[in-house]
C-alpha cells in the first residue's frame, strides 16, 4: 500500500529555528538600539562604516533565506505543483496584513520624529543660549569689578594667620585676628627664600582654598583654572619679596551653571545635526531594526503556509490518484493535526472503495465471461449449422447414389472449409482478446506505419482518397509494427465499410499534454454515414457488430490494445457527416521526435 506523509519538505531552517532567531533578532536589536540612539543623540552623526557593516550583515542573512524560500515556491509556480497556487495566495495575505499593520506604525514613527525635530529646530536656543552667556560675562564682570574695588588700597594684613611654624618662631599667637570681610574666601601670602623656593608664609580662610604655590608672581587677577578655581576668583598682589593672593567668592552655581549651559548648547547642536542627517538616520534605523524584523515575518509566514497547506496539498493528490484509479494510497497525518478525522476519513472511504471495486470488477470480470461464453457459444454455434448440413448431405448422397456424389461434392466441402475458415478467425481473434498483452517497448514512426498499411487499399479501393498530408513524419509511438498494423486496419476498414468504398480518410498527428504527460494523438476521419447516438455506447462492446460478416471483436482488440500501451481511444460522430476516432499514445521524454525526419 503507497502511503503519503502530511510533512511538508523540510525547509533550509525549521519553524521552531526560524521563531528562535526572531526573538534572538529582538533582543539584539533592542541591545543595539539603546547603543544607537545613545551614540547618535550623543554626537549626532552616522554611525562608523564598521558599525555599519555589522548592523546590515543581519539583514542580508535574512534576505538570502528569504531569497531561498521563495526560490522554493516560484520553482513550484512554474512548475504548476499541486497547492502552489493555494500557498501563493496565502502567503499573500499574510504579507499584506503584515503591510497593513506595519505601515500605520511607521508612518506615525517617522512624522512624529520629523516633527519633534522640527519642534526643536523652531527653539531658538541660540538667542537663548547667548542671552545666558552675556549674562553669565556680565556676572562675572561684575563680581571682578567688586573684587578689584574691594581690595583697592585696603589694609589685609590684620586677616593673614601665620602658619604654625612662623608663629612658633615669631612666638605669637591667632588670638584677636578678625574675620575674613564678606566676600573673601581665603587669603594667603607666599615668602620667597634664599634658595629661590616659594613657602607659604600666613594663611586665612577655609582650608579647601589654600593654594601651594602662588599662581602669579605679579599684580593682577589670576586666570581662573579648574576645579583649583571652582566658584573662585583670585587677585595676586606683588611685593618686594612676597606674593599675596587673594580669594574672592561668586559662588559654586556659577561654574555650575556655566557647565550645565555649554553641556545644552553641544546638545542643541547635535539637534542641529540631526535635522541634516535625518534621512540617513531614517534608512539607517529602519534597515537596522525594523526591516530585518519584516523579512523574518514573511519568512516565517511562508515557512507556517508550507505547513498548513501540506495536509490540503496532500489530500488534493491523493484525491487525484484516487481519481485516476489508484485506490492503494493511504495518507499519514501528524500527531495532533487538525485535520486528522478528515484524513482518517479519506483513507477509511479510500479503503471501502477499494474493497468495492474490487467486488465489482470481481461481478463485472464473472459477468463478461459469461456474456463473452455465450456470444462465443452462438458465434460458433451458427457455422456450425451449415457444416452439418453439408456433412449431412454428401453422407446421404453417398449412401443413396455414390455415383453423382461429385455433383454436390465440391460445394460441400467449400462450404465446410469457408465455415471453419470463419471459425478458425473468430477463435484467434477471442484469443487476442482475452490473453494479457504485454506493451511493446520498440519505437515506430507512425506515419511511415500508416502510409504502408493504407498503400493496397488505394488499389482496392480507388474510390477512397488517403489525406496523411499532416502526418508528422518524425514522431514516434512506442509500439511495434504488428500492433499499429492491427489498430490501423481494424479502423480503416471500418471507415471504408462506413463509406460504402467512396469518399475520404484523411489521418493527421498532433502532440498533446495532459497531466504532465506527453501524448501523440492520431486521428482517423472519414465522410461515411456516421455511428446513430443509440449505438455508440456499444462500438467497444464485445461480439456486437452491424456487419453481416463483422465478429464484433475488431474494436474491442483495438482497445484492448492502446489500453495496454497507456493510451486512449475515444471517437466522435454525426449521422450523415462521418466519424473521427481518436487516439492518444505516450510519448516518453526525450524520445517522441526524430529530429532528422
């Protein structure tokens, strides 16, 4: 018994693999968006041709299984394969409902950046940004001016401390030293010694301010360095042998806030820059992450309509072979398949019809037997009569009058010999009939074959015109010559019979296709007066015959005969017009020609 499975040709990468890599594909591209954006926003470029190459490899992977995978179903399109057209269509709906939902997404993705980028870029935040920088000059300007006015001719040696050391050797104390004026952070005074060193000589102010080495060795402000000068400007004073510096507050949220502003101002630059590379970025982003995840749907999708349309595409060619006569077939279907009760049903339906054709073919085989024993009983049956009959008469002739036995002597026996000559035929032809046939394996060019089997009857019959004019002369039937021999005569004597000897059998050749399968298909037309609608179910009903003489096997063998070989016989007919029989024989690949005829 054949079987056929329900699985469908194992794809380059399984279902199961396919829903792997989408999500290992999700989470490598939620890994590199974070890194992508956070690169991009940070400085407002293209990512490098190295960055580049890596985010496109995964696409191209993807194209190339998709390439193969609709590779696999174009090939059965054009090959018309069994579901293909089914699998198409599906695999169309899939996509465009992949479409339908991807399409609003992007859409909205993409005007809504354009627009935030837009919303942004309509901020002037270089007014913004240079208003707050003149403040902040301004500010700053303003504090120096205090500071210089501040310690222009004023007395600051009563606020200096000496250090620990100085004062032990001065042997003096801090006791009674006053506050620092509002304003000063620190101040502090550096002694240059013999060896060209400069030490700290007296200190006052937080600790944090304290400096080790005086920044400048003459008068003026100190240019501001940090974090030494965080929230600081420094004043040195110059004398004849020291350096004293003074510290002025303006406070930690102005190095602060002038970070913070130079910080937003690169930011709003790179929102600049965007704006210029936005459709790169677009490309970019949407080739990066969401393409690939598009090619995966459509792989997937083709990859589930392999899967759900293999039980279908199944059913549809058992459904064919059943069709076509093969009742052997059974379907396996998978563990939990949906469709498992329907094709558990086709192969218990299969299996009863099996078993009913062959109990009908068993009646059938019984009942045209007896049909074929009884024609073959009354067939013989009439010439036996006469052979009697005429044995009969010569025996009584003989004992009556032996000497005028040779009056009816010769037309006796030729009687007896005529009827058993028709004996002699009947019985072959039931042989051919009835013993197997095997199919020949030789090739013949069928038009040479009907050219010579129609040469004597031109002579015979002078009233019939052969027309072969479009008979191919290189094609070729796998059949041997006795074979066609006897197709060919049985048909055309019919047809000249038909035609009462007058008229024209025109025969022509044509090359068919039916199911994958290429056929010679011969015609045989003649002008006679036709086969009455009553009679054409019984042309290849054997022992039925319209001719006195005819034993009405002729068309039965004929048949029997392209049957054996794979092929068919069927004709058309109008009374009054004439009939055309038809034949189709297989023609193997690559043998149906001769190119040299």
């Amino acid at each position: 018994m054949k079987t056929v499975r329900t699985h469908p040709k194992q794809p380059v990468v399984s279902v199961r693999g396919l829903v792997l890599i989408y999500f290992l594909l999700c989470i490598l591209s939620v890994f590199f968006s974070r890194s992508f954006f956070s690169e991009t926003l940070r400085s407002g470029s293209m990512p490098s041709p190295l960055n580049l190459a890596v985010f496109f490899a995964i696409p191209a992977v993807l194209l190339v299984l998709l390439a193969i995978s609709a590779a696999s179903l174009v090939r059965d399109l054009i090959t018309q394969r069994t579901g293909s057209k089914f699998k198409a269509r599906l695999l169309a709906y899939f996509i465009v409902i992949v479409v339908f939902a991807a399409a609003p997404v992007t859409l909205v993705t993409n005007l809504g950046i354009r627009e935030m980028i837009r919303f942004w870029r309509g901020i002037d935040t270089g007014a913004a940004m240079g208003a707050a920088e003149s403040f902040a000059v301004e500010n700053y300007s303003l504090h120096s001016e205090r500071f210089e006015t501040m310690i222009r001719g004023a007395d600051l040696s009563p606020y200096l401390v000496p250090d620990e050391a100085a004062a032990g050797a001065a042997g003096k104390g801090s006791a009674g030293v006053p506050p620092l004026p509002p304003g000063i952070a620190a101040l502090e005074e550096f002694r240059e010694d013999e060896n060209g060193a400069w030490k700290s000589l007296s200190f006052a102010g937080e600790e944090s301010r304290r400096l080790a080495a005086p920044p400048l060795l003459y008068s003026g402000f100190v240019p501001r360095e940090l974090p030494r000068d965080r929230g600081l400007i420094r004043y040195a004073i110059r004398g004849e042998d020291t350096v004293r510096v003074i510290s002025y507050t303006i406070g930690e949220d102005f190095d602060r806030g002038m970070e913070a502003m130079q910080n937003e101002k690169a930011h709003f630059e790179i929102i600049d820059s965007l704006r210029i590379n936005y459709q790169r970025l677009m490309i970019f982003f949407y080739g990066v992450f969401f393409f690939p995840s598009l090619l995966m749907t459509i792989i997937i999708a083709i990859s589930f309509t392999r899967r759900v349309t293999a039980p279908i595409v199944e059913l549809t060619e058992a459904t064919r072979r059943v069709a076509e006569g093969d009742f052997s077939i059974q379907i396996l279907a998978r563990r939990g398949d949906e469709l498992g009760l329907l094709i558990r049903s086709f192969n218990s339906m299969v299996h009863d019809l099996e078993k009913s054709r062959e109990a009908l073919f068993k009646a059938e085989k019984i009942t045209i037997w007896q049909n074929m024993a009884q024609q073959l009983a009354h067939e013989i049956k009439n010439p036996l009569t006469p052979i009697k009959l005429s044995a009969e008469r010569v025996l009584r002739r003989w004992r009556g009058d032996p000497g005028r036995i040779g009056e009816i002597l010769e037309n006796s026996m030729l009687a007896i010999i005529q009827e058993t000559e028709g004996l002699s035929t009947l019985l072959t032809e039931f042989r051919t009939l009835s013993k197997p046939m095997e199919p020949s394996g030789t090739w013949t060019r069928i038009r040479e074959a009907a050219e010579a089997i129609t040469a004597p009857y031109t002579v015979s019959y002078p009233g019939v015109r052969f027309d072969t004019e479009y008979m191919g002369g290189g094609i070729l039937v796998k059949m041997d010559q006795h074979r066609v021999s006897q197709v060919l005569t049985n048909l055309i004597i019919n047809a000249i019979d038909a035609m009462n000897g007058k008229g024209v059998i025109e025969l022509r050749t044509d090359l068919v296709k039916k199911r994958e399968i290429r056929y010679c298909r011969l015609s045989i037309k003649d002008t006679g007066k036709g086969i009455p609608a009553e009679e054409s179910s019984l042309v290849f009903t054997p022992y039925y015959t319209t001719k006195e003489s005819g034993t009405g096997l002729g068309l039965p063998i004929v048949e029997r005969i392209i049957g054996d070989h794979g092929g068919a016989i069927w004709f058309d007919s109008r009374e009054g017009t004439g009939t055309t029989f038809f034949i189709d024989l297989p023609i193997e690949e690559g043998g149906g020609t001769d190119s040299g005829q």
